[in-house]
C-alpha cells in the first residue's frame, strides 16, 4: 500500500510540472509545420509568460536557427543591462606638444571611441559632418593657431578597425546597411551616390558624384536602366582603404535622377583629409604635408580643443530596434570591449555577450554569434534563448527604456515597421515585437500582453522555407493572436 501511494504521487507531482498546452495554438503549429511554405523549413517556436518557466508554447525551441535581426535584441540587453540608459560615447579632439607663437607643435588628434552617431544628422542634439568640421575649425581658430608642425591623427587604439565582419556576404559589405565596424564612424559610413538613368531599359547610366565629395575614389559603372517603378536594384562592391569601387545592377527609367547610399572604405582617413582640407581653406598650414596618419597606439597626454558626446545610450538602442540598423549595433561591441583591460577586438566584443548570458545565468546552449547585427547567414541562437533574455531583462533596472525601444504592433506613430500589423485584433498596441529578414530567414521576437495584460516572451523563427516572408508572418500572427487569447485562461502560476 505505502509504495502504492508513493508512486501516485509521483505520477501527481510529474503531471503538476508539466503545463497544459493551448489547444488551438496546437492545432495552428500542426497546420502551418505541413504547409507547404514550412514543410521543409527549420521552424522554431516558444513562449511563456515572463514570471514564470512553464512553456505555454514549445516547439524546437533549442533548435539552432539564424535569427537575423533578432541577434539585435541580445546586443542591446546586454549593452542596455551593463551600461544603462544615460551612457555616452565620447570623441575627444585636441593635439600633442605645446601652443606657441600660434603654431602646435606636434599634431592634431582625434580619438575616436566607437561613437556611431559621430558626425551624423540622425539625432537634433548631435551635430553632422559639416557642423563638426566648423566647430573643431573654429575652435583651433580661437586659440589663434595658424600653423601645425605635425599631421592630423587619428587615434584608432580604442577599437580593432572591423571594416569588413567575418561571414557577411560580398553582396552586402558595400551597402548602407553592410557598414562595418570602426573606432571613428563618420556620417554612419555612408555616401550617397548620384545616377542619370537611360530612357529606357537596358540603357546604361552615368554617375553624376557623390555626397559628401569622395576625392581620389573611382567607380566603375556597371549599372543599367531597369524598367520604370522597378526600384533599387544597385549593389555597391569594394575593399577596405581601396580606391577603385564598383556598382552593378539596375536602376529605374523614369527619373531625372536616382540615389544609393554605400559603405565608406575608409571613414577615419576620410575624415581626416576632409578635416585637413577645411583648415587649409581657413588659413591654417601643415608643416607635414605627407597626409593623414592613423594611430592604433593608445593617445596619452592629448590637450583637448573639444569633445563630442553621443545622444544616450536609450536612445541609440531604440534606434536599433526600432529602425534595425546595423553599423549602431555592431558599434555596440566596442562598447561592450571598454569593459576589458587590453584585447578590443572585434572578437572580444562577441564573447562579452557570451558573457552576458552566463554571467545572468542564461543558457548559451545553440548559441554561436559571428556579428551583433545578425547579417552573417552564421549566426545560430535558440528561440528558447531569446524568450530567455527577454525574461531576464524584465528584472533588469533598465527594462523599461529596453522594452520601450521594441517595435509597437498596430500603432501608426511608431517608428518601427509594425504599423498596420495587427491592427484591429487583440495585438494592436499590446505586442511589442523585433523581426529579422535575410534570405530565407523570417524571425519574430518580444513581448505580449494577455488580455489580462500579463506580460509573455515569445521567439519565433522560421529557416529555408518556401515562399514569401509575408506568408510566415501572417503565420505567426495568426500563432500570436491564438497565443493571447488562449493564455488568458491558462493556469497561474
């Protein structure tokens, strides 16, 4: 009798840890699994409310899949948990040597510390190329300076010069949105490259310049006229610090003029020459005249003219999940390398987020990263990993500002790409939710209020299927919206 009763209870205590399923959600994964959009694809499902481990959805959730964009959520929990919101990069300028006689004798530096927003107009507070170029100008002109000695330097030691990341496709690493990483980021690394389309079809097109001016690089022009209304079909292909770069591709008919925006190859030296060449114009001479130096010493000893500071951390990663851009994420490592003594690597920066989940008791298990943006077609998470960071961020002092920073379904002034999804259903305004998109990768990530608003963590990710991405996402939402209704009446926890 007494092993009788032992043994019920531990079939009562087995069934009292494992949770009820949703039955419709159930029924929703068997149909969509054997469409034919996922019938052969890796498809990763899982989600839980975030106060408790149970699994309201569990389908190969320690599957290892790509997430694309969803990489950036890991990046920024851990920036947004080790830094906080109020944190900024700064970029200090200044010289070695001594002021006499209004010449410097040594050399104009600038230090860079891995500022994306560096020279940009993305943020009202943050100056662009251009104001940056007349404050620095201007402030070497009120120490009555009209002569230096030396060179201008840019000191690059803070960060490995990551121009070209590991894995990223060729396609991509000459585009605005394949933006390597470096120590001095200037106008985000971009250009802006101005055609003259043919008339018609096939009809080749010529390169009117670029902006800003790109002195000393040529384009090879292998772009043609594409029909009208066809859109951007213009890829941009270079090397690091070359000077020849070529565009291929099409272009639509039907415009005066039509643009692409591409990766500097060269950002600090660019910056520099530019720089050099506006004091030159303000009457300002260089006893060096063998042109721009970059430094991967450690710059000691810099009298400062002036520093430029980044807008807060809170507002760049909201910019990196709500707009997915790339070049801020990545730069998120070399923030993430300042909490290190030597190696600021671009390697080392990837096996700080390593150590951001273990360090928070976060299983890395599936998890190999090869970038922080999530570009590289390598990457490999678990969509139980994410729903996990998720969760432990909903503890962290800085969850608000992170969870503020998701895309916001159904809501028209949101500035992330989640407008119209959901509008109307019981997702509008309560799903708070990062996608990523590479070839044959659809991948869905965030937070969902209940109608009880119970807050729950949910990853969805979906590899090599068939189709349009448009059909996964109807597919999850679909999963969601079942999701939400159906956890109202789960157990409590």
């Amino acid at each position: 009798m007494r092993i009788k009763i032992i043994i019920l209870l531990l079939v009562c205590f087995q069934f009292s840890i494992i949770p009820q399923t949703l039955p419709a959600v159930d029924s929703l994964i068997t149909i969509y699994k054997n469409s034919a959009e996922l019938s052969q694809a890796s498809w990763g499902l899982y989600a839980r409310f975030a106060d408790d481990t149970l699994p309201l959805i569990d389908y190969n959730s320690k599957l290892k899949l790509a997430p694309a964009s969803n990489m950036k959520i890991l990046t920024t929990a851990a920036v947004m948990h080790r830094f906080g919101p109020d944190y900024r990069f700064r970029t200090e300028v200044g010289y070695d040597g001594e002021i006499r006689n209004g010449e410097i004798t040594g050399n104009m530096i600038i230090k860079g510390s891995g500022d994306p927003s560096f020279a940009s107009d993305r943020f009202e507070d943050c100056p662009d190329l251009d104001s940056v170029i007349s404050i620095i100008t201007e402030k070497i002109s009120a120490f009555g300076i009209k002569r230096i000695s030396g060179n201008i330097v840019i000191n690059t030691a803070a960060f490995e010069e990551h121009l070209v990341p590991d894995y990223w496709p060729w396609i991509d690493v000459g585009n605005y949105y394949g933006t390597g990483v470096s120590t001095l980021v200037v106008n985000e690394n971009l250009y802006t490259l101005y055609f003259k389309p043919g008339n018609n079809p096939a009809d080749p097109t010529e390169i009117l310049g670029t902006e800003p001016e790109l002195p000393g690089i040529e384009f090879v022009n292998y772009v043609s006229t594409g029909d009208t209304g066809s859109g951007d079909n213009a890829y941009i292909y270079f090397s690091p610090a070359e000077k020849k770069l070529i565009a291929k591709g099409t272009i639509p008919a039907g415009v005066t003029e039509f643009s692409i925006k591409g990766s500097l190859p060269n950002p600090a030296k660019f910056f520099g020459e530019l720089l050099m060449r506006r004091m030159i114009q303000n009457g300002i001479r260089f006893s060096d005249t063998s042109g721009v130096k970059i430094s991967i010493e450690p710059a000691s000893n810099i009298n400062q003219f002036c520093v430029f500071y980044s807008p807060k951390l809170q507002n760049i990663v909201r910019l990196i999940n709500k707009r997915s851009n790339n070049l801020y994420t990545e730069q998120m490592l070399a923030l993430l390398v300042s909490l290190q003594d030597s190696d600021y690597t671009y390697k080392s920066g990837l096996s700080q987020v390593n150590k951001f989940l273990s360090g928070n008791n976060i299983s890395s298990e599936g998890a190999d990263l090869y970038d922080a943006c999530g570009l590289s077609r390598n990457n490999c998470v678990t969509a139980r990993m994410l729903t996990d960071v998720l969760a432990f961020m909903t503890g962290s002092p800085n969850f608000q500002p992170y969870f503020d920073s998701f895309p916001l379904a159904g809501d028209e002034n949101d500035q992330g790409g989640f407008k119209q999804y959901g509008k109307g259903t019981i997702l509008e305004k309560k799903l708070h939710v990062k996608s990523g998109l590479i070839n044959g990768v659809r991948a869905f990530t965030g937070y969902l209020f209940n109608p009880e608003n119970r807050l729950i963590v949910f990853s969805f990710i979906a590899n090599n299927y068939e189709g349009s991405s448009r059909q996964i996402d109807e597919f999850h939402k679909e999963i969601l919206i079942s999701l939400s209704e159906s956890s109202s009446i789960s157990p409590q926890k």
